[in-house]
C-alpha cells in the first residue's frame, strides 16, 4: 500500500435546490443524479474518462434506485467503465461520499473520483403494509391458481393503507425537529436568535448570487437557475409572525418554517483527484481534503439529537494540532438555525467541553463573520444526501477566490451523528 497523498479538490456543481412538490415533483433521484454529474461532466471536460469511482448517495429513495452511484454514471458521459457505489449516512451521506472517495485517493487506490447525493421529498417511496406485502409475497411464490387464492384469505381493506417514510427517530418516535426543540430549551436558544441567524442566511446567499459566486457551481436545470427557497426580502418582521412547528402546544416552542430548513429536492456532486491527475488534464486545484471525522451520540438517553458534530470537531481538532480559531471560513450545515446556535454555545461552554468532550478547557467561540458566509442550509435548502458536495464545493471555491485558507466543515446527522471536515488551501 502506498503512503497517503494529498487529496485535490477540483470543484462541484448541483443543480437548484428547490422545494418539494414544485420544480422537480416528477424527476426522482436518479434524474437529478444524473443531471448533476453530468453538469459536472461538462464543466470539467470529463466525456469519455475513465473515473476511479462515483460515489453517490440519497435518504429517501425506491427500492429500484439500489444502484444509484452506477446508473448516473452510466448515464453521465463518463465513460462506462466508470464504477459506482451508493452510500447512505443521513444528511451527512454527502460528505461521507467525498469522504469515501478522497480516502482512496490519498492511498493510491484511485486517481480520481466523484461523491455527492441527491435526495427527494416529492418522490417519496411509498409502500404496502407489512401484512399486504407477505400477501403478495407469498402469491408470488404459489404454484397454483388455488394457492394464490389463499394467499388472500382472510383480506380485509384497511390492509391497503399505504405506509409512508418514517419521520421520526425509531429509538424514540420524535421527529429530528422536535428532537432540536429539546436542544434548543436545554441550551437556552431564544427565537429571536435563531430568527436572525435564518435572515442572515438568505441575505449572505442572496449576495453570493448577486456577485456571481454561484454561477459555475448552480447548472440551470427544470426552468430554474438559482434555488428557489431563497428569499431576498425576508426580514425578521416576517420571520416573527410565523408558528412554532414542531412544539405546537408548550407556549415554547422557538423552531418555526422561516429558521428550520424546509423539505427539499436538489443533487450535487464534487470532483476530486490527486495531483498528478489534475495537472495532466491542466485542472486547477481550489483546495485540498485534509481530514474528517464521523462521531455519535447516545441521545436515546439523554444527549442532544444533532449535538455529535461537537464531539467530530473536537477530535478533529485534536488529531490535527489545530484550534477551533484556526480557520478562516466555518461551513456550518444550517439542519436548523437553533443546532447551529447549540453548538456554538457548548463549545464555548468549559464545562460541557471538559465533562463530555473530554477537551482541557472551552473550545471557545468563533468569529461570526466568518460563518456560512455565502448562506447555508437555510437560505439554499437541504436536500439530505446532498448537502455535504455542496458545502464542499463552496468551501473550495471560497479558498480560491481567497487564495489560501482554511474552512472548517461540520454536518449533523439523523441518528445522532456528526461529520466535519477539513479544507485548506
């Protein structure tokens, strides 16, 4: 096995992120998929070459997207000698995608590659109850026209009732929101707060589009040229007027639509390599994967749901010599504005960063200015899987146009997982 080697990091593209049951109600994740990589196909000349390996991934998909990573890159004018994997992390499947891919190429197991993932909430996969599904099961498997028939006994209508992709967390039967609402009440995260961090995240993405920063990383697709979740006119006047929605009845409740991120259908992808590759083919490198870390929580008993990007951070951190003030851009992943909100708090907070992180003092704050700069989540949207190609994408491009730098990246996932990355320059 080959010592490791740098990961290059030669950008992204994705297609509009937009909300569910509008633009993209009808296409799927394998048609966004497809789109996406082949925008990134044409961006960076790409028809014919032979990758190491696309890695892609999505949340919510049919059973007969099993080979998604593949099928798009069959479909993508790549060659097809090209292979490809699916992947699946929760909303940190994006990330753990590049991830996966810039760890065979820092062994030399590959030169290049893809990760990215898409995801729909209005081409959900609906399926037949439990009871139902045994039913047509076991006519599948009868030999005779009577045995099919009494495959049926006993059939009775409300076994048709579909059933729908679960929401909530399986170990507790809260949804993540109302997960993050408890985060928010233990940490003390006034509405007001999380109202403004959303504002500001639509201003900052708003500007990002005026000034052009995402012209050669958002591919026009269905009509659309920039996400149409972004709302330029928002104010915190409209924000205040809207509802808790995920604690109705308390009289507490702070997690609304307007600093929630709302559901979501969108596919991105990154284009990695290393650096023999990339200067063959005359391809700029904006950045470089420097590391990552995946860790979990046990909130079934008590911890915050969306809290274990403080843990990956932190051993990040430690791993790397490097403190949490070390870095000119944080690519915070905005699930809702009150996670965010959490964990700066607690890792600013001595004695949760001595007693559960294990650290010797605070980790400290960060300079605000410096967060989520051209917007986040948010502003943009969050399609599940691809959300972390995205913020990878940003991160390198804003390490570009600075010209050297270091972005700190951290996502959190359902399950009680997080993942965070380094991107320097």
């Amino acid at each position: 096995m080959q010592p490791t080697r740098r990961v290059a990091i030669l950008g992204g593209v994705r297609i509009p992120f937009c909300r569910n049951n509008t633009a993209y109600h009808d296409v799927g994740n394998l048609g966004m998929s497809i789109k996406a990589l082949g925008a990134l196909v044409e961006k960076f000349k790409l028809h014919g070459e032979v990758l190491g390996e696309v890695a892609l991934g999505a949340v919510l998909k049919h059973s007969s997207d099993w080979n998604l990573g593949r099928e798009a890159a069959l479909s993508s004018g790549l060659s097809p000698l090209t292979p490809g994997i699916t992947m699946q992390r929760a909303c940190g499947t994006g990330l753990d995608t590049v991830v996966d891919v810039a760890n065979k190429i820092a062994l030399g197991q590959i030169e290049a590659g893809v990760g990215g993932g898409s995801d729909t909430t209005s081409d959900v996969p609906i399926v037949v109850g439990k009871r139902l599904r045994r039913r047509l099961l076991d006519a599948n498997m009868a030999k005779t026209f009577g045995q099919r028939l009494k495959a049926f006994k006993g059939f009775k209508f409300r076994e048709l009732k579909p059933e729908f992709p679960g929401v909530g967390e399986p170990r507790t039967g809260k949804s993540m929101g109302e997960h993050c609402e408890m985060m928010a009440k233990e940490w003390q995260i006034p509405r007001e707060a999380q109202d403004q961090l959303a504002m500001e995240s639509h201003k900052k993405a708003a500007a990002a589009y005026e000034r052009g920063f995402y012209t050669d990383l958002v591919a026009p697709f269905r009509g659309l040229e920039r996400d149409n979740i972004l709302r330029p006119d928002t104010s915190l006047e409209k924000l205040a007027t809207l509802k808790p929605a995920f604690d109705k009845t308390s009289g507490q409740g702070t997690l609304t639509a307007g600093n929630s991120t709302p559901l979501t259908d969108g596919a991105s992808v990154a284009l990695l390599a290393s650096e023999e590759w990339a200067a063959a083919r005359n391809l700029e490198v904006q950045a470089y994967l420097v590391d990552a870390q995946v860790a979990a929580v046990d909130f079934v008993h008590g911890e915050g749901l969306l809290m274990a990007p403080c843990w990956a951070v932190h051993t990040l951190l430690k791993r790397n010599n490097l403190t949490l003030q070390d870095f000119d851009f944080y690519e915070i992943h905005e699930a809702f504005a009150a996670q965010v909100l959490c964990t700066l708090k607690a890792w600013e907070d001595e004695e949760f960063c001595k007693t559960r992180l294990g650290a010797d003092k605070a980790l400290g704050s960060i300079d605000r200015s410096k967060l989520n700069v051209v917007g986040s989540s948010l502003a943009l949207g969050h399609p599940f899987a691809a959300t972390g190609a995205r913020i990878v994408a940003t991160a390198a491009k804003l390490l570009k146009e600075k010209g050297r730098g270091r972005v700190l990246i951290s996502i959190c996932t359902a399950g009680g997982m997080g993942v965070a990355a380094i991107v320097e320059r």
